[in-house]
C-alpha cells in the first residue's frame, strides 16, 4: 500500500491544488484532488490484462474550477433537491439558493463543498480530508467540521468516510457525484452495463423538477426493477411517465436492510472489460443518474463526453428528506454526529 501527492496546479486565485496517489498491491489506484475532495482517476484491472480509469474528469484544475456536472466532486453540505430551496429546524427557516427552477440542487454551484480546497493528511493507505465551515455559511446553521477520509485496502475496497461534528442541529446530506462507465472513462454508452439494485421501493418524483411525492413506491413490476441484474438500457427509454419527466433514471432508490449498517446498494459489470463494481453503503437511499444531462464536454485524454456515458451512484438521504414526513432524518448537530461509509469495491 502507498500514497502518494504530486502538484496538480493552481486554481485561478492562486491555491495550490494537489493530487492523492492511494495504490494497492492489486493494480487499483485511486488519485484524489484536495480541490472539490474530488475523485480525478480510479485505474482498475481488466479481464485481458490490461487496466483502465473507470471515472470520467478532467485533465485540468480548470475545468474541474468549471464543472457544472459534478465530475467526481464531493457535494455538500447537501446534496440533491430541496423543495422551495428552504427548510426549517425547530421553528426557523433557512433559505437556500434558488438554482433548479424553484429549488435548490447540491448546494451552490460556485462555492459549494465541491468548489473548495480541502486540508489533506495522509496516512499509510489513506487520505483524511477536512473542511470547515462557520455558522451561515451557504445559509446553514451551526459551526461545523466535514473529514472525508478516502482509503483503500488489499481487496480493492476504495472506502468514503464521511464525518461531521456541528455546535447546533444544521442540515447535512453529502454524496460524491462520480460518474463511472466500467468499460473506462472513454469507452463511451453506459448502457450496456449490467446492474442490480438492493432496493425494493423507490421514491417517484413529482415533475420534471425531480421533487419526491413522499410516496415509497414498490419497484416490483416496473421499469424501476433492478432487484434481479439487468442491462441500463433495457427499460430506460419507456413510454413511462416516471422515466420520460427527468430524461432517463435520475430517481433515489431506499437501499434494503437497516439504515447505518453497512449492507449491498448495488453490483455493476461491464461486458467490455469484465469489471465488476459492488457499492455498499449505511445510508438510506442510493440515486442512479445515469448522464442523461450530462453535456458535451471535453475530458481527461482529449475525450468528448457525452449523455449517458456515465452513471452515478450517489449514496446519501433522499432527496427533500429534510421538508418530507416519513423520510430518514438529516438533522444533525451536538447530540447527532454525523458518521457514514460508502464502499466502492472493484474487481
């Protein structure tokens, strides 16, 4: 196991953004940047021996400083929708920016988690990275402290540790927003892609604007089925209401088992390169985006990106958990510290 840190650049006010080498014995390696916590490259074994980067970024500190798709970037303090773009806690309402219609979508596109440098401490097979953030900050209550620690082991588990302690109760819902193709960040269409979800109800949205009824729907028996494999594309081009108001699967599925144990949210494969990615997790939702936004961009390698070239599995609460009765609690604050792991295992 090492790490290792090399200069990646410098941000356009002149920070200096470093970039995380983390490699095991097995050929995985993981390279995180101090800007965004963001996940640049993962380099992954092949079926024919080869190895291939199984993320989609960027070549350059300034296109991740542009990154309005969210390309390996850790969102926060919350991530997805938020009805109205507001919320209360005990009585008192806070305001978010309106940037999504109405709502509020992953925070602040400018100054997000995602948009920040993040102090970096290594260890033998890990990064802790720490952020924090004062009282108000992006209209948030509470005096926090965010460590996101990356680490990676011997049976290339690459595991996401999220932590965050806060001196009043405060809004926290993080995810990372990396997108994967298996095949590798080149490789082009997701859609072949085989996949599984633990998950026997999802949460139907009510309009374009991706806003939960607050219904748990059952999947059984519908295109949101993917509690046996199935190919991406199979299902995603139905005349399905659900499917066609937000472009394909942009929906939140309620992983089974019991919130805050770490339990299977999903199993991927690629039929081009024979890797598999296993995602397990102690939260309480999973979101499948599988790029149907995602623009045209130019990334790592000279390589044009385009719609569904990519899907993500964004663990973290539902979306508008916090304005939505019945929905897993993202309140934290003195006497509810924020602790939660997701794993991404590759083989």
């Amino acid at each position: 196991m090492s790490v290792t840190k090399e200069l990646f650049g410098k941000t356009q006010k002149g920070e200096e953004v470093y970039a995380y080498h983390i490699s095991n014995s097995k050929g995985v390696e993981a390279v995180i940047l101090n800007f965004g916590c963001t996940i640049k490259n993962v380099f992954v074994p092949t079926k024919d021996g080869g190895k291939v980067d199984v993320v989609l970024g960027y070549d350059t500190v300034q296109a991740y400083e542009d990154n309005d798709c969210f390309l390996g970037s850790t969102v926060g303090p919350t991530a997805n929708r938020i009805a109205g773009a507001k919320y209360t806690i005990d009585g008192k309402e806070f305001n978010l920016p309106v940037n999504d219609g109405p709502n509020n979508l992953h925070t602040d596109m400018s100054i997000g988690f995602h948009k920040r440098i993040w102090d970096a401490k290594e260890n033998e097979n890990s990064v802790e990275f720490t952020l924090k953030s004062a009282d108000g900050d992006m209209g948030f209550s509470g005096n926090r402290v965010f460590t996101l620690t990356y680490s990676l082991d011997e049976d290339n588990n690459l595991e996401l540790h999220y932590h965050a302690t806060s001196d009043a109760k405060t809004l926290i819902n993080m995810t990372n927003h990396v997108y994967f193709n298996l095949g590798g960040h080149n490789a082009g269409s997701i859609l072949d892609h085989e996949l599984m979800l633990n998950a026997s109800k999802f949460t139907p949205v009510i309009d374009r604007a991706a806003i939960p009824t607050g219904e748990l729907a059952d999947v059984a028996g519908t295109v949101f089925d993917f509690t046996k494999s199935k190919e991406i594309g199979k299902d995603i081009n139905a005349d399905v209401e659900q499917l066609q108001c937000v472009g394909g699967y942009d929906h939140n599925f309620c992983v089974d088992g019991a919130e805050g144990t770490l339990r299977q949210a999903a199993l991927a494969k690629s039929p081009k390169s024979g890797i598999t990615l296993k995602c397990l997790t102690t939260l309480p939702g999973i979101q499948l985006y599988v790029g149907n936004f995602l623009k045209s961009k130019v990334g790592k390698g000279n390589t044009e990106y385009k719609p569904r070239d990519g899907f993500c599995l964004e663990t973290q609460f539902y979306p508008n958990s916090v304005n939505q009765a019945g929905f897993p609690d993202p309140i934290f604050g003195p006497d509810r510290e924020y602790d939660c792991v997701t794993v991404y295992q590759f083989n």
